[in-house]
C-alpha cells in the first residue's frame, strides 16, 4: 500500500481507530437554567413555514390537538392598466370641418393610441393622447381662425 493513510490504519494507531468514549449522560439543556437552546443564527426550525398549527375541532378517528394543514397558494393579479382617452371623434372633427393637415396627424396619433391600449402599453398609450389632443387642439385653434378670416374677407 502507497497510500499513506492506508499505511496509518494498518500500523493500528489508537488515535484512528478508537472514537472518544460514549457518555451516559445528556448534553446540558441550557447555560444553566434548565431551559432548551434558542435557535441560532444557522439553526433550522422544527416545522417547515408552510405548514402552520391550526386547532380546531377533532374529526372523527383523529386525535385532539393541533392539526397541521398545509398554506394556501396566494395569487396577485397585476392590474390592467387605465384606459388612456384617445380623442379620436375630436380628430375626425378636427381633420373634417377644421384644418385638414393637423387633423390627420391627430387622427394618427388617435389611432396609435388605441393600438397601445389595446396591447396594455400605458406610457406609450399616454405620450400618444397627449400628442393627439395638443394636435386637435392646435388644428381647431387654426381651422377656427381661418374661418374667421374667410368670413370677413367675404362680408367686407
């Protein structure tokens, strides 16, 4: 034999082969108050956490005392988000009696909202309704302004 430990064992060195002497006595419950260990820092508990005691009523064949029944899964809905407004009857609007051009980009922007809605996108469903609403807003404010001015150059 090569190995050096094999060689330690067969020379029969009392230090290996004999284990320290069994005592007859229990390990002390505490310091010294007779009292049970706390748990340490990496001690494990005697239950696992997802069990819990429940005492109740006994059933019929069962002892009294505490029945162990097993934690109840918890499920968390994630909430939908809002529903961003999309302007889109006030871009139609907008695009049909006001000012055509700020009126289909407002209908655009309308429509592009709609789609992020649908899809749960709220930040993209957001910056969209806000574009569309500044964009109708702009295309009545320049619709009404021109037909302000039409109707005094055809009154005049």
């Amino acid at each position: 034999m090569s190995n050096a430990y094999y060689e330690k064992i067969d020379g029969h060195s009392s230090a290996s082969l004999n284990p320290p002497p069994y005592s007859e006595e229990a390990p002390p419950l505490g310091p010294s108050t007779g009292t049970l260990p706390t748990l340490g820092y990496e001690a494990i508990p005697a239950m696992p956490p997802e069990y819990q005691p429940c005492y109740g009523l006994p059933r019929e064949g069962s002892s009294p005392g505490a029945v162990l029944y097993p934690s109840r899964a918890i499920f968390i809905a994630t909430a939908l988000p809002p529903s961003v407004p999309d302007y889109l009857g006030y871009s139609i609007f907008n695009m049909v009696c006001c000012f055509l051009p700020l009126g289909i980009a407002a209908f655009v922007c309308s429509i592009m909202t709609r789609i992020a809605n649908h899809s749960g996108d709220g930040t993209t469903a957001q910056r969209n309704s806000r574009m569309a609403l500044i964009l109708a807003n702009t295309a009545f404010g320049v619709g009404l302004a021109l037909w302000i001015i039409l109707l005094t150059i055809f009154l005049w």
